[in-house]
C-alpha cells in the first residue's frame, strides 16, 4: 500500500471508529522517522484504546504490519507506527497538552 494510500486508509478507520478531530500532519523534510502523522482524539481511554485497536486489526488486514504500538495500557495516548505513518490516538487531555499539531504542523 502506497504512503498516501495508506495515510487515506487510516483516517476512513478512525473515523469508522468515531475518532474526534482527525488531524494529518505532512512531516516530510521535518521527521526522519516518518512521512505523515494522523492524529485524532478518543472521548476515553476506552474509546482510544478501540480506536487503536481496531486500526492494529484493519491495517494487517490489508498487509501492513504495525512496526510497534506503544500506550495500550493507559488508553491517555496510543501511537501506532505504520512506518511512512504513525498514528496518535489521544484523550483530549493530553492532545491539548503536547499539541502535536502546533509542535510538528508549523
């Protein structure tokens, strides 16, 4: 699956999973680590959890192996890393908090 493919899969998932203001950040020439970022936010660890959980499941459906997925536990701020795309899944709390978007979108 192309990057941009890819990146197009990830916010259609979220959002099937009802994800709150799903944000795609282009990081190329800003990151050494990865392409694009998809964040987006749950209402709960519970929700962020799901969210996540369900992306893991839909992305190894199509062939992509997440290369690690971090915060599970908590539910606060899981991270998927798709390698050209990692993905934040984020409570409200800490998204205003780290303000991923303002911290990599300027």
């Amino acid at each position: 699956m192309q990057t941009n493919e890819l990146v197009a899969f990830v916010v259609d998932k979220v959002d099937d999973m009802k994800a709150r203001d799903i944000v795609t950040l282009d990081v190329r020439g800003k990151s050494s680590v990865t392409e694009f970022m998809v964040i987006c936010s749950g209402t709960s660890s519970r929700h962020a959890k799901s969210i996540a959980g369900y992306l893991a499941q839909e992305v190894k459906k199509q062939g992509v192996q997440p290369l690690g997925i971090e915060g599970e536990a908590s539910g606060e701020w899981v991270l998927l890393d798709l390698d050209s795309v990692v993905v934040h899944v984020m409570q409200e709390e800490s998204r205003h908090f780290y303000q991923l978007e303002k911290l990599w979108g300027g």
